[in-house]
C-alpha cells in the first residue's frame, strides 16, 4: 500500500473528525456551517457517523471543514 504523504487526513478517522468539529462548534454551529439534517434534528456522533458514511457529498463537506479547522489552529 503506497503511503498518502499529500493526504492530510491519513489516519484520521470519521469519528474522530465529527468528535472534533463538535467540540470545537457544537451541533448548533456545524449545522449553519454544513446543512444537513444530521447535525439539525436529534444530532449525535453516532447518527452523524452513521449518515456520513452512506452519503459522499456530506463527508467531502465535513472532511472539507475540519481541514479549514486544523489550518486555522
């Protein structure tokens, strides 16, 4: 397996990227900044995770943030 050396989020699992934007944003503020009823309506880390996984548009967006996220700190 050839090693991802430009891919800033090798080894970073989904959980771990939602866990993160949670504590940093809060449901509240992650649903302003990404429109999708999983952060919106009852959001938890498992029905984030759970949604994330089947739909590639939201985790690009997700995945998008968090890089934003790490840039900034």
């Amino acid at each position: 397996m050839p090693e991802q050396i430009n891919n800033p989020l090798h080894g970073i699992t989904l959980q771990k990227i939602v866990e993160d934007l949670f504590a940093r944003y809060g449901w509240k503020e992650l649903a302003l900044r990404i429109n999708i009823n999983c952060f919106k309506e009852n959001p938890s880390i498992k029905s984030s995770l759970t949604f994330l996984r089947k739909t590639p548009w939201a985790r690009k967006k997700v995945e998008h943030l968090y890089l934003e996220m790490i840039e900034k700190s």
